[in-house]
C-alpha cells in the first residue's frame, strides 16, 4: 500500500475512533492501538507533508498560532433569541403564536452556557469555524475548532453545509483547569462560560487543545434546501451526520408538555456535568417557522426560557454614583465580594434615587442580590431584621460628581441628569456609546482606550476619531500602541465611514432611540439631511415611533450643536446616506397600513412585510377603523372576521402578488 492510500486509510480509522469515543460513548479501539496508529499517521505526514489531508485527526493537538482573529461573515445571519422568565411569559408566547392562525407543536433544548458558533463543511470536509460576533460577522477560529474532538473533522455524508452549536466545557474540567491555574499563580476562571469562551479565542490552538472543550449542534440555518421540514428532523439528520447532539431534548405537542419539560429539567439542572442557563423553545414545522417571520433581532418562532434568578445576601459597603452618555446619574451598590451563578459580584444596580428609598437601602445593610435573567446583578431587597444599629438614610446627591454640575429631575422621571453637555463623564460614555458594536462599530476603540485618548486629549468629541489619523506619532509613543495596531485602528475608524446611516443615527445617542428605531427612520427618510427636516407629524406616522421618540428626535436636531456635529463629520466624508433597500412611492401602498393573517403560501411573511415596507406601506399586528387592507392567507382567523365586519379591504394570495407584480 502506497504511502497515501495508508494516511487514508489511517485517518479513516482515527476519525471512525474518534467518532465512537466522544460521541457515541462506546470506543471498538483500545487506547494503545489508537496511539499506534496516530504515530504511524504522525511520521507518514512529516515524510509526505504534500499529502496531508485536511480531515487529519492530528491537527486536534493543534498546532498554529495567529496574531488576531481574521473577520467573517456568515452565509446566514445568527439571531439572537427573545428571553420570557416565567409561566406565564411562556403562555404569552404561545398565544402570540395561535393569534397568527397557528396550533404548533414544539421543540424544547437545553440552553448550553457556552460560546456559539458557526461551522461550514463543504462535501464533508470542515473548511471553517467561526465566532457569533455581532450575527453577521465573526472571527475566523478554524484552527481552534480543528482541536475540539466532538466536533467532526468529516461527516458520514459528503453534504456542504453549514450548523450552528455552542462550544462549551464540563463542570469537573473547570475545576481541573482552576486547580492548575491556583498552583501556577494565575486568575482563576469564574464560570464554565468564560472558560469556554476564552478557550476557544486563544491565539495559540496547542492551549485549546489542552481545555477539553465541547461541542453541541443544534441549528440549521436553510433546512428547506436539504430536504427537512421540522426542527426535530434537523437534530436527527444532525445525529446521521456525526454531530454530537444534546439528547435531553423533546417534542411536545402543546405548551403544557413544554412547561412540563422545563419544570422537570430545572430540577436536574444541578446534576448535569455541563452549565445550562435555561431552555430554548422553538416552533417545530420549518414553513410555519418562515410565516412567522422575525424582528430586526430575533425570530418570532423561538423563545429562550430564562432560569428564575439566582439570590445570595452580602453587605452594602458603599453607594457611588455614575454618569452615563445623557448625564443619567445611577447609584451603584459597592458590595463585599460574593459568588453568584459562578460569577463573583462586588457591584449591582440601585438604577435610580426612588429605587433606593422605597426599599430603605442604606450603607451597611445585608441586602439581597440576583441576576435579572441570570446576567444584570440587581439588589434585590435589604434583609431588615439583621440590620443590628441605627445607619444613616440614603440621600441621593444633588450636584455630578464628576463635574459639580447642579443635577436636575424632570417631573415624569425618576433619573436626575448632569445638564453639563462637557462633564467629561458624559462625553466618555458618548464616545464609548458611537463606536459600539451597534453603532459605528470601530473596532480597537474599547472603553480603556477610549478612557486613555480622552485623560491624553487625543479624544474629547466625536469629530476627533476620525482626525486621529493626524496623531500618527504621537500614538506610536504611547505604551502597547505599536504601528500594526495603530494602523489597523485608523483603518477600522476609516471603514467606519462607510456604515449604512442606521449606525450613525443610533450612534449620535438620542434619548428614547434604539437600534431598530434608528433603521426603520432611516429607511424611511433614506438620507440624514431628510431626517433633520423631519416634522413631529413626519415622524409619527411611522409604526413604532411614538409621541415621545418623535420629541426627543426633534430636540436633538434643533440643538445647534448637534447640527454642528452632522456638518463636521460630513466634511470628514461619513457617510450620511442608508445603504439598505429604498422606499419606492406606490399610490396602492404608501402610508396604508396592512395586517396579514392566516398561512401565506406564496413567500415568507417577512418577505412580504420588506416588500410592503419598500413600496412606502406600514404592517401592523393588529386589526382596527385605521387598516386600510388585510392580506389573507389559510386559515385567517379572527382578524379576517374583524376585517370583513369594519368592511376593510381584503387581498388573498393571488391579489396580493398581482399588487406586487403589477407594471
């Protein structure tokens, strides 16, 4: 046998073992063949480095190191998922769900405490491996991916195709590693999450290689196109596939079945040797999947379930104060150390002075802590009957404490505010708030070296990101800033120019303005210039911007300053323009509102609302005196009755796609 059918054949055997080991839990291959025949496979690839495949079990051990991670963008965006945190949130989501004409059955998935992650095979081989990042871009970690030994190198089929899991790691190997790192000196990790997560990002794969992490698949982005109709379906072809697969998982025929599973997995969420941080509930037919549709973040098929906070008590040392980009002032509880859902808390929320007083929070109290859906640290309430001595009433101070600017209160509000427009406080959040990664997105700008460039003076508005590139030398000098990561930071803030205006505009900061908001105005208005013309009507008549974001748009744009800063970074060429698809004036669309309801056959729902929203018309969820048209599908419901009863007009399939097609 010649030397390449031999690596063949030995890869074969390896991947097979490998296979039967971590996935199947049932090794045919004792421990001392297995060496054998990766020696053997070793000392023919260091002969025949020519020869080497790209499914070679050898790369498990790893071998490269990179400088950074390379930028990717997936085929399909990653989503994130709706949190419901109770039974009765649960319920609503399926109401929602029967409301559009629909009696699903479910699917209900552990949700995996870990990092997520993208993987393309092409004709079962593994080409890449890639980070979730911001849901359309990630970072390339292949050569990590490559270590990790549940994840197959190739598939039992040679399909291309692309799945989505979660890298995690077991309890028990936390504790080994943290054993490990205690003898050597080194920072603890505080949970399996940061521990996956870090390990999966290492630079240096030989050190992911050592982690032991883990791996689960559980989505399909375009299951139509191989053939599977059903989520259920989707995990078994996965399981055909070679994928390792959670096996608690269930199909359950109504919402009950689904509230029956979770109660009981919450009960055995200790004994599991993985950390899961809630279940994943997901409609289970793909084209109901697809008539449902999504939002700008996430699907309307698919809800996280969110574990009930966790609570622990430790002692208030302290309350501070810090303000944020609209010189929102927020006191801060400074509190003794303690563990919480395998993060260590020495700071929680008090959000504002009310907050504080109704529940009598004062420096020394034992309080209560918890994690609002397992993330935010919040106090909770003061545990009253061990407050031992008389302390003293919290009172919420009256001037910035960064600025001494007198604070004010606007009466419908809780917060008080810095109104100083140069508290430096407030310009660092702003900076740090315009170059996020729902904004500009400029990578390198991170909240330290936002804070450093402003203390040096490199950085005091938003208009100096982009002159830092006349700064040149001068960063060079500052310590750990060497020419590759300056000139990869100014190219980052020189890229940002190009960012469709939905970026800019939810960048600028307006209060009451989110990111969706920030898009929907700019589709609407499609340039900047337009958006500073707009009148309160203008902006009203657009679905999801009420009476007080309109406001609060209007108020920013007289503000002169605020034009000031709209010219300048003109003549630093941002771009001012949306870049997505346009609105296009059609007298039998625009400004009419449509509701769709029943099965729709002929394209997706979402579709159908882009298509509707391109051609100047508004979607709406609900039926009223203001709907102009209701686009029926199978079974429609409730809302085909209330339209036939308010005598609305009404479009089936065929009207529908004659309404879209017409010349």
């Amino acid at each position: 046998m010649n030397p390449k059918e031999r690596m063949k054949q030995l890869v074969d055997i390896l991947n097979e073992a490998n296979y039967e080991y971590y996935i199947l839990d049932n090794p045919k291959l004792s421990d001392f063949e297995y060496d054998r025949f990766m020696q053997e496979l070793q000392e023919l690839e260091e002969k025949n480095p020519d020869l080497v495949l790209p499914d070679t079990p050898t790369k498990r051990v790893g071998s490269s190191v990179v400088s950074e991670f390379k930028k990717v963008s997936h085929l399909y965006p990653m989503l994130s998922l709706g949190n419901v945190f109770n039974e009765d949130e649960i319920i609503a989501f399926d109401e929602r769900i029967k409301k559009q004409g629909f009696n699903p059955t479910y699917v209900c998935e552990l949700k995996i405490d870990g990092l997520g992650v993208d993987l393309i095979y092409e004709n079962g081989v593994l080409v890449r491996g890639a980070t979730r990042g911001d849901g359309v871009v990630g970072e390339d970690i292949t050569s990590n991916v490559k270590t990790i030994k549940t994840i197959p190198l190739r598939l039992k089929e040679d399909v291309s195709i692309e799945v989505r899991g979660e890298i995690y790691i077991d309890k028990e190997d936390l504790i080994r590693i943290n054993k490990e790192r205690k003898m050597e000196g080194l920072e603890l990790y505080q949970n399996c999450r940061n521990l996956a997560a870090g390990s999966a990002r290492q630079l240096d794969s030989k050190i992911t290689a050592k982690r032991n992490l883990k791996n689960f698949v559980y989505n399909l982005p375009n299951p139509v196109d191989h053939g599977i109709y059903c989520q259920s379906d989707v995990l078994n072809y996965f399981e055909k596939l070679g994928f390792m697969v959670n096996p608690k998982r269930r199909v359950c025929k109504n919402i009950n079945e689904v509230i029956e599973f979770i109660n009981e997995m919450t009960l055995k969420r200790e004994e599991l040797p993985y950390d899961i941080d809630g279940m994943v509930i997901k409609v289970d037919d793909v084209t109901m999947q697809d008539n449902l549709g999504y939002t700008a973040r996430s699907p309307k098929w698919a809800v996280a379930y969110k574990f009930p906070a966790m609570e622990v008590t430790t002692r208030l040392k302290d309350i501070i104060f810090t303000v944020g980009r609209t010189g929102k002032i927020t006191p801060n509880a400074i509190l003794e150390p303690v563990k919480l859902a395998g993060s260590t808390i020495r700071r929680a929320t008090l959000h504002n002075e009310d907050y504080v007083k109704q529940k009598d929070i004062r420096v020394g109290d034992i309080v209560a802590i918890r994690k609002a859906g397992d993330v935010i640290p919040e106090v909770v309430k003061v545990i009253k009957e061990r407050r031992e001595y008389p302390l003293d009433e919290f009172k919420m101070i009256d001037v910035c404490p960064f600025c001494g600017s007198k604070l004010i209160r606007k009466e419908e509000e809780a917060n008080h505010y810095c109104p100083n427009p140069n508290c430096d406080a407030r310009n660092i959040e702003k900076l740090i708030h315009f170059v996020s990664r729902k904004a500009m997105n400029i990578d390198g700008l991170g909240e330290r070296i936002i804070e450093d460039f402003y203390n040096f003076g490199y950085l005091k508005k938003i208009t100096d990101i982009y002159d830092l590139k006349y700064r040149q030398e001068e960063l060079k000098s500052l310590e750990g800033f060497g020419s590759k990561s300056i000139n990869n930071l100014l190219d980052a803030i020189e890229e940002s120019k190009n960012n469709s205006l939905e970026r800019l505009l939810f960048g600028l900061g307006i209060r009451h303005f989110g990111e969706k908001s920030a898009k929907i105005i700019a589709q609407k208005f499609s340039n900047m210039d337009s958006i500073v013309k707009a009148t309160f009507e203008q902006l009203t008549q657009i679905v999801d911007v009420g009476d007080i974001m309109a406001k609060s748009i209007i108020e920013f744009f007289n503000d002169e300053e605020n034009l000031k800063l709209i010219e300048e970074l003109k003549k630093r060429d941002v771009n001012m323009e949306y870049h997505g698809k346009k609105t296009v004036i059609d007298e039998d669309f625009y400004n009419k509102k449509f509701v769709i309801t029943g099965t729709i056959s002929v394209m997706p729902r979402d579709q159908i609302k882009d298509k509707i929203t391109e051609l100047g018309g508004i979607t709406t969820e609900s039926v009223s005196k203001k709907t102009d048209v209701v686009i029926v599908g199978d079974q429609p419901g409730s809302k085909y009755d209330k339209a036939k009863e308010l005598n609305i007009e009404i479009w089936n399939e065929d009207k529908l796609l004659e309404m879209f097609n017409k010349k």
